[in-house]
C-alpha cells in the first residue's frame, strides 16, 4: 500500500488530493468527500481511507476548491461546484490503474450532499455511502441567511470561513427531491436522531424518494458529529466498507 499527493483541476482551479494505492491490481476505487470548512487530511478521514485501502480500494482523498490545499476562497463556495469538483476527482481516478466500472464515493455533511448531487447524473459512480446529510435548507434558514448577507455582505459560517450569497442562491436551486429520484444506485446512509443540523425527519422523507437499493441507518443519542464519538466512528466505517465490499467487489 503507498500514498501520493495528486493535483487536478475541476476546469479552472487546482484541486489537491491524496490517493491511497493497495498492492492488488486494477482495483475498485472510492472517493472520499469531507464536510463544510474541514478538509482531506482531518485525521479520522485519513483513518478511514486507510482501513478502505487496507480491504483492496484505491482511495482518493482530496480538498474542494475554497478548502485546505485547493485554490478558491469560502465565499466561491456552491453545492453545485463541488459537485463538479468531485467529477473532477473521477476524471482523475479514470487516469490511473483503477477498475473504473466500480467506483464508489463517502461523502460526510456537505461533501455527503454533494455526493449525492453529483450521483444524480454521474453514472461513473456505482455506490454510495453517505454521512449525515443532507442539510434541505428550510424556508426560515434561508430566510435568515438572506438577511445577514444583506445586512453584512456575507454569511459567517466559522471564523474565516465565510459564505456568501452565490451559495444561497445555488441552495435555492437545487431541488433535493429531484436528486432522490435521479439516483439509481446502491445507497447507505448514515444519520444521528441528536442531530442539530441535520432535520432528521426531512432526511429520512429524502431516502425514501430514491429508488434504488438503500440502507438508512438512525444511530441514538448523537449529534452531528458522529466522527467524534468513538462508537459510532467504528461503526460507521465498518458499515461503510462492508456496504462498498457488497457492491463493488
């Protein structure tokens, strides 16, 4: 097994990765996608591309633009563009010795909702596991994002994170139901009835639009950040690499 930093574009930008390599040839491959302001090399999403890696995936780690080591700054930030920037991340898997008939993505929080945006239409993309998503903006949250951006220019998500009115308006027209129903593919995901981001109910009524093979998984007594409470770190990592072992190997 060996690591290597990788740099693509998504057209414009350069986007920064790391691609995880098992020792066994042409091997199935997936793409791990993190959440809002984080990035690639968090030390959980390090853990789990190695555990991946370690079952004979090719496993590619990487920044969105506005993020970690890729160019672009927070404000630039829309679901749709990083739902391009992880085609990108395919484009770039297609160029090494993967099998490309069996790719799959992880996606957490916001990576998780631009995974399944990018699914949609992606048929590159044969499964899914995705983590706590996805955030359906209601009409008061939008409501008030809109007033701060017009009070402040911007919208502070976290110091020195800041989003700006291009991403609610791209919120505003993305139609998540719609996704469900576009996505024709093997899909896990994984929600907390703690969550204080997440309305649970509205995520469950998103996984039952899709029609396709599905898992949804509610875990108790947890928060948003399921990664921190080693429990269901464990647990979800392990669902999750069984579920791609079930339908790409």
């Amino acid at each position: 097994m060996k690591e290597e930093k990788i740099f693509f574009k998504n057209k414009t930008q350069k986007l920064v990765g790391v691609v995880h390599l098992p020792n066994n040839k042409n091997p199935p491959a997936v793409v791990i996608c993190h959440g809002l302001s984080t990035n690639k090399d968090v030390p959980n999403r390090v853990e789990l591309a190695k555990k991946i890696c370690e079952n004979g995936f090719a496993v590619l780690r990487f920044d969105f633009r506005c993020h970690g080591e890729s160019d672009g700054r927070p404000e630039e930030l829309t679901y749709s563009g990083a739902a391009k920037d992880l085609e990108s991340a395919i484009d770039f898997l297609e160029t090494i010795d993967i099998n490309r008939e069996k790719i799959g993505v992880i996606g957490s929080s916001f990576g998780g909702k631009a995974a399944l945006i990018a699914a949609a239409s992606d048929r590159r993309i044969k499964a899914l596991s995705v983590w706590v998503t996805p955030h359906i903006f209601s009409q008061k949250e939008k409501e008030e994002m809109k007033k701060v951006i017009d009070e402040r220019g911007y919208y502070p998500y976290k110091k020195d994170f800041n989003l700006s009115r291009i991403f609610l308006e791209d919120e505003e027209n993305i139609d998540m139901f719609q996704i469900a129903k576009k996505i024709k593919i093997p899909t896990l995901a994984i929600l907390a009835d703690k969550d204080e981001i997440i309305d649970l109910k509205m995520a469950i009524k998103f996984y039952d639009a899709i029609k396709a093979e599905k898992e949804f998984i509610v875990f108790k007594n947890v928060n948003h950040w399921i990664m921190d409470n080693l429990k269901y770190k464990k647990q979800s990592m392990n669902l999750t690499i069984n579920w791609l072992k079930k339908w790409l190997k």
